[in-house]
C-alpha cells in the first residue's frame, strides 16, 4: 500500500496514527486539501437525495428571504 499524498510505500515501521498516509505530514497535507474545497463529491450518494437537496434549497429561500445566512 502507498501514501496517497507522496506515494510513498507504507511499511510496518510507519505511523499508525497517520494511516493510510505516511505521516502525520501528509495527513494534514489530505485535509488541507479538503479544506480548500480541492477534492469534491461529484453526486449524491443516491440519486433521490439530490432532488430532495434541491426543493429544500427553493423552499427555505423563498420562505425566510434567505435571512437565515445572518444567524
């Protein structure tokens, strides 16, 4: 198995609190790159959820005038 980060091989002396990376290095590189919206989830995990997601976005602006962005 590799670093997904470096691509370094893993080996038994590698950090278990960093798996599956290399080190707690490239584990925070990961979620950095989280953070800075890098890696996204192109679609829902079930099709009927994206539908859902999309009437409660036009129900609850058109409700509250969007004044629920201010709290």
């Amino acid at each position: 198995m590799e670093c997904p980060i470096c691509k370094v091989a893993l080996t038994k002396n590698s950090d278990p609190k960093a798996n599956p990376f290399c080190s707690i290095r490239c584990k925070a590189v990961d979620l950095g790159k989280w953070m800075a919206e890098d890696y996204t989830i192109s679609k829902p995990l079930f099709p009927h959820q994206q539908d859902d997601q999309d009437n409660n976005l036009g129900t609850k602006g058109a409700k509250n005038g969007n004044s629920d962005l201010l709290h």
